[in-house]
RNA sequence: GGCGAGAUAGCUCAGAUGGUUAGAGCGCAUGAUUCAUAAUCAUGAGGUCGAGAGUUCAAUUCUCUCUCUCGCUACCA
C-alpha cells in the first residue's frame, strides 16, 4: 500500500432534521472514530471531519409542519446531535454544518469555478410545479413511471426498482406527493453536471484503480456505471440552501448533493487554516465513512465533481456499512423505531462504551443486521464483563493482595510465559491487519482474544496455589499479566475509550503509541498500580425487559395514531351520497386472479344483475369461504379493467389500523338488490 | 408478479479459485478451579452447509430449476 503523510477521515454529515440513533453509529460513527483513533495512535497526521447536513426540501416541509423556520429545524438538531457525538467520544476534530457562512462561501466558491471553467451543461427545462402547493417539486417528491422498467412508483431522482438514476422529467405521468396533484410545467433554467463525460474516467478510476473496495460498493458502483450516467442538475428552485452564485439566479440554491459533500471541504476550512494540506496534497489519504444509502454521491458525484474542479485530490477508500435493524425491524424516524442516542444514555448512564462495543461487534459491515437489546445484553455481561473486566480485576486484586499494588520484578521467563508474550505481539498485528482492512468487527474480536489469552494464562499459571510454594515464580506471573492488562488499554482504546481511560488511570499510565503493543516492559517493577473498581457492570434483565416494553409501547402508539391518522374527509351534500347506488348482494363465485397475490374475481349476484367484481381481498380470504357470503356492493362505479379483468362495482369492507378486513354485511338476511341509504 | 438480499451447529453469523476430519462466539453437557462481578479454564455433544437436477474424477462451494424467508414494489376503484 501506498504510504501517504497524512489522513483525511470524513463521516457521512447527519442529516438535521432528526435525532442520531444506533444505526448511525453502527454503520458510520463507530467505525469511523475507531479508525480515527487507531491512526492518531500510530502518530499518523489525522483530521476527522463531520457535521450537519441542513439543507434540502424534507427540512422546509419540516418547517413548514410545525410552523416554525428551517433554521430553528436544524438548530434544534444541529445541537442535540453534536452533544449526542461528544458524549459517545466520537472524535471528530470538528463537527460543523452547513448552515455556517464559511460552508456558503465554500459552496459557492466551489460552484462559480466550476461554472467559470464551463463545467456545467445549462439548460432551461420544464419543471414540474404544483400549484396546490405553490412550489417547484424536488426530484424526490414527485413520482411515476420509470421509463426504464416501467415501475410505476419510480421516485424523481432514481428508480429504486432498477436502480436508475433519473430526472423528474424522465418520468411518465407524475403526481406531486406533497399535495397529490398533477404538477404543471414551468420554465426554470438549472445548471447540470454532465456526468456521462466523467464515465469513462470514472470506469478507470473505480472499476481499474479500485477492486481494493468493498464488495459491496464496488458491486453498487459497477451497476450504476453499466447503466449510464446522465447529466445531472446541481441547482434547484427553493428558498432554502446556497443560493446560485451567478446573476439572474435568484431563488435557486444548490441541490443539498452537491453542496453537502463540500460541507467536508467548508468544515476543514474551519478547522484549520492548513485546509489545502488536506484536500489538494497528493500525499493526503482521503477515506469517506458512509451507510450503503450515500455510495452513489460519494463514489460517483462527488469525485466528478472534485475531478472537474481540478485541484482536488479524491478519495481512496469508501468503506461504506449496511443497516442495522432493531429488533427485527427497520430503524425509522418517523415511526420512532429507533434507539436514539441522548435517550440510551439517560437509561445507561456511563455505558457508552457497552454500546460501542455491541454496534462494533454485529456492525453491519457485509449485510443488513439486527440489533437486540437481549444481544446487547449478553455482550456487555458474557464479553465485557466476564471475559474483559474480570480479566483486568483479577490481575490488579492478586498484585494488590501478593505486593500491595507494587509491579514485581520477574524472574526467568518460562515456556509458556515466552508464548503468551508472544501471542500478544500476534494479537497486535492481527487487530492492525484487520483495521487496515476496515474489518472492524473482526478486528475487536481479535482484541477481546488478548483478555482470553490473560484469562487463560492466569488459569494455566494457577499463581494463587503457587504463591505457596514458589513466591518467586509467581512475581513473574504475575508481571506478566499486568504487561497484558497494559496492552489491552492499547489494542482496546480505539473501541472502548473510555474505559481504557479508567484503565489507564489504575495502571497509572498516560497514552500509549500503538507501536507500544506487543512489549512486555510496559510498566516496570516497583510501579504502583490501584486495585481499581469494576471496570463494567451487569445490565440486569429488569433493563432490558425495561427497553423491551419501551418499543413495544412505540409498536402500539404507531398503531393507534395510525388509526387516529385518518382525518374525516370533507363534507358532501346529501345529493351527492345519493349518487351511490349501494346495494346488498350475494357472492356465487370467487377465483383467484392469477399472477397477482391480492386479487379475487368475484361473480356476484347483486338482485339487478349477476355481475363480475375484481376485489383486492386474496390476503384476506380464501376464494372457497366465499360464495354464499352476503355483502354490500357499490353498483354503479364506473367500470375498470384490472389485469385484463372488467371489475363492475365495488365491494363494501371495513379496514382497521393493521390493514385486516371485514365485510359490511347486511345483519338480516334481506333481498339481493335492496339499496343502502 | 417484478427487483434485491438471503437459506451453513439450538441462537447469531464466518468461510471455502470445487479436493483429506466445514469454523467462531453465545447457549448446552461434563470436568477442573476459587485470584475474580457464580466470573474463569479445559473437554465434549451437535451440521446429509434449504430441496432437486446438471457439469465434474470430485460440489456444501459452479450452473439451472424449485421451495421458503426478509426487504422494496405492483395489481386493491
């Protein structure tokens, strides 16, 4: 691998329109501060980069719901989650935002260069407007059919059943999903980045120069680039974000893509007047943390964008992570299906490291994976507590019991003793080669085998026995195990920092250079060491129960303002209701539709006629319980053709908050025909 | 129905350019042990690597089909 002088660390900015949760710091805080920290260690030159990301439509909508400015949106968030980052020690050097002047300045600048060097395509387009709404429609709030694969919900920036990235205008008969209303086309002139120009350097520099990437970003990256760049606009019409630096371009900003990724770049400015040293040196390693969602901005629209502004230097690895779900479910802000940050240190106050250590042990690192409190449990309490803690107390209460906390000299290293140090040094160097590989999962169990190997050897040495017979041996013995105990608070600090600290401060030692691990001298005899507290507590089953029902309660409340959700609709005249024909009916036969999971073709004998119905019921019912059933049917619904069927009608069911049905059936049996009023 | 991911020990997952006895952690059983937050250490049981077919001297690993699971999505008038 190349050597390079320094490190560039960025963390995907965090969006400021909610709260940090555990998903985030599994798949990119966590291994990002892990990293962070392991350079520092070594005495690499590393800045760690974050911030808010506070631009973009979802925040105005925000805004725009609680009645409140987008600026107090992300104020509110901005501080919440830079508070949540410092109490996980998460060590960024910065964390910013992108409402700061120094991000506008940056993202303008950055645009009026590209713009001056004519970098960008302009085009005066049509763009979708809806006038319910009195706005422009941002790409993700329009939706229709995909021109590719036809998928009808295709979003206005990508297609999520093809993958393809598109633009609002690509898509066949679009609705506006803020106000539900077809968008009308207005004339708005918007600057593009021609990204297919960059496709065959891209192809070069990704598919040739990178086959060292994850498999899972590689693969991502290689789909998008078979498929086929397109130009893709870097403005857009909103009140909100950086506003076009160029004359006549009053209400447009920059589109949050373009100008959240320079927040890195702004955020560094901010930092440290060195900035260039950082982005513009070739020497400067650049490694961008960031969930699977962030792939595509990161490895194909921001390096075009650093490639076309030119003096940027791009990055070199992008070890993006999956999700983590949470007890088998999808983590989702809006439906508060989340462990949040702020709110786990309240019920685990202290335990940062507890957490740290269970996201970074079932990191979603090569596919989606669960968080369970039960897990959790079991990790603090079978890992930390029993195999990490015991470890580090046995060793400090034995030199504290046999030599009042005072390191002994050792004595002649024996077989066994030459091997445990030296499967120390091999503990090292796999935790290194692991790190380096971004392997964080594996590289922490390989740390945790340091306490094993401490375990083991204590077990093996028996010092407790031997101090009756031989008190000189057991000076070595346990000179030994304190040069263990020194060790993991190296190998350990980059994934358990706090506790290294308590760790450290029992030993009696400052920080240690990582090339410090691997020796045995590390505290010399005659060195005081504290018999220490407890380095981890049990989280007791009361707790988790506690979390449990938690979420449980949060199923629930979803549940019920589900149901309450529904607002009644708008008043109707009594003229209009009459317009419905409804009337009770009977069902002879019931088929399924073939090739679709919902639908049943119904012949129903509706006392006017025997009729065909095609009724979205199959998850329901099963087609043999239905004939005979009576119900009530709309009959005079305009006919529609559904999967080559004609559906004449519609039948009645009430639906509750979990989706179940339930025919509206008459409570006597009556005649088929006789009108519902 | 479409797209994507997946199916390996009781649980959570690793892994193999196809080749002798398929791995880890947890859990379980047995034994050892008491310095330690009933923690630790050793040993062991447990898998026809989802089903079927094909390619091959050889497949759990490659190909195809199927089944099932998960996510997204479609049909609901």
């Amino acid at each position: 691998m190349k050597k390079y002088k320094r490190h560039l660390i960025t963390s995907a900015l965090p969006y400021a329109n909610g709260p940090i949760h555990i998903g985030h710091l599994a798949g990119v805080y966590v291994p990002s501060d892990i990293y962070t920290r392991y350079l520092r260690m070594r005495g690499e030159d590393v800045i760690s980069i974050c911030g808010s990301d506070e631009h973009g439509v979802p925040i105005t909508l925000k805004a725009r719901r609680e009645g409140i400015t987008p600026q107090e949106v992300v104020d509110r968030y901005h501080e919440l989650n830079k508070k949540a980052f410092s109490d996980f020690g998460i060590a960024f050097d910065i964390y910013s935002r992108t409402s700061n002047k120094i991000h506008y300045e940056t993202a303008s600048g950055f645009f009026r260069k590209l713009y001056d060097q004519g970098e960008f395509v302009e085009k005066t387009s049509s763009q979708y407007y809806d006038e319910e709404a009195g706005c422009f429609l941002a790409d993700r709030y329009i939706t229709g059919t995909c021109p590719h694969c036809g998928n009808e919900n295709a979003y206005g920036d990508q297609c999520e059943k093809c993958g393809t990235s598109l633009s609002p205008t690509d898509l066949i008969s679009p609705r506006s999903t803020i106000s539900g209303s077809a968008p009308v086309m207005r004339d708005t002139l918007h600057w593009y980045l021609p990204l297919d120009t960059y496709e065959p350097w891209l192809r070069k520099w990704i598919l040739e120069e990178h086959t060292e990437w994850k498999t899972n970003v590689y693969g991502q990256c290689k789909s998008w680039l078979d498929q086929g760049l397109q130009p893709r606009a870097v403005s857009r019409d909103l009140d909100w974000g950086v506003p076009v630096p160029v004359e006549g371009a009053e209400g447009k900003v920059l589109y949050v893509w373009f100008d959240a990724p320079i927040g890195y770049i702004s955020a560094t400015r901010e930092l440290t007047p060195d900035w260039e040293k950082y982005w513009k040196d070739p020497e400067t390693r650049m490694i961008h943390f960031i969930g699977k969602d962030n792939i595509v901005f990161h490895c194909i629209i921001f390096p075009a964008m650093l490639k076309a502004e030119g003096s940027y230097i791009l990055p070199d690895n992008v070890p993006a992570n999956e999700f983590l779900n949470l007890e088998n479910d999808k983590i989702s802000t809006s439906r508060n299906w989340a462990v949040w940050l702020h709110e786990y240190l309240v019920d685990f106050p202290g335990k940062q490291d507890s957490l740290r250590y269970a996201l970074c042990a079932s990191a979603p690192e090569t596919k989606d994976n669960d968080f369970t409190w039960k897990e959790f449990q079991a990790r603090n309490n079978n890992e930390l507590v029993a195999i990490l803690g015991n470890f580090v107390n046995r060793t400090l209460v034995l030199t504290n019991n046999y030599y009042q906390g005072v390191v002994p000299a050792p004595g002649a290293m024996s077989g066994p003793d030459s091997d445990t140090l030296s499967a120390v040094m091999e503990c090292r160097k796999n935790v290194e080669s692991n790190l380096e590989a971004f392997r964080f999962r594996q590289a922490l169990a390989e740390a945790m085998n340091l306490a094993r190997l401490g375990n083991k050897y204590l077990a093996d040495t028996e010092p407790w026995k031997v101090i009756k017979s031989d008190p000189e041996r057991v000076k070595t013995i346990i000179y030994i195990s304190l040069q263990i105990t020194a060790n993991l608070a190296i190998i350990l600090e980059p994934f358990l920092p706090f506790s290294m600290d308590k760790l450290r401060g029992w030993l009696g030692i400052t920080g240690l250079h990582w090339d410090a691990a691997g020796r045995s001298d590390l505290l010399a005899p005659g060195h005081l060491v504290s018999s220490g507290e407890l380095m981890f507590s049990k989280v007791e089953d009361a707790e988790i129960e506690r979390q449990i029902s938690k979420l449980h309660d949060t199923r629930k409340a979803n549940e019920e303002s589900e149901a309450e959700a529904t607002d009644r609709k708008e008043d109707v005249t009594f003229e209009e209701f009459t317009r419905m024909d409804i009337r009770t009916a009977t069902i002879l036969e019931a088929e399924k539709v073939p090739k679709t999971n919902k639908l049943i073709r119904l012949k129903v004998d509706t006392g006017i006629d025997v009729r065909t119905i095609v009724s979205g019921i199959a998850g329901h019912f099963t087609p043999e319980e239905l004939p005979g059933k009576t119900i009530s049917v709309i009959v005079n619904l305009a006919p529609r053709t559904i999967k080559g069927i004609e559906s004449k009608g519609m039948v009645l069911l009430a639906e509750d908050e979990q989706g179940r049905l339930v025919f509206m059936v008459p409570e006597q049996k009556i005649k088929n025909g006789s009108p519902v009023r």
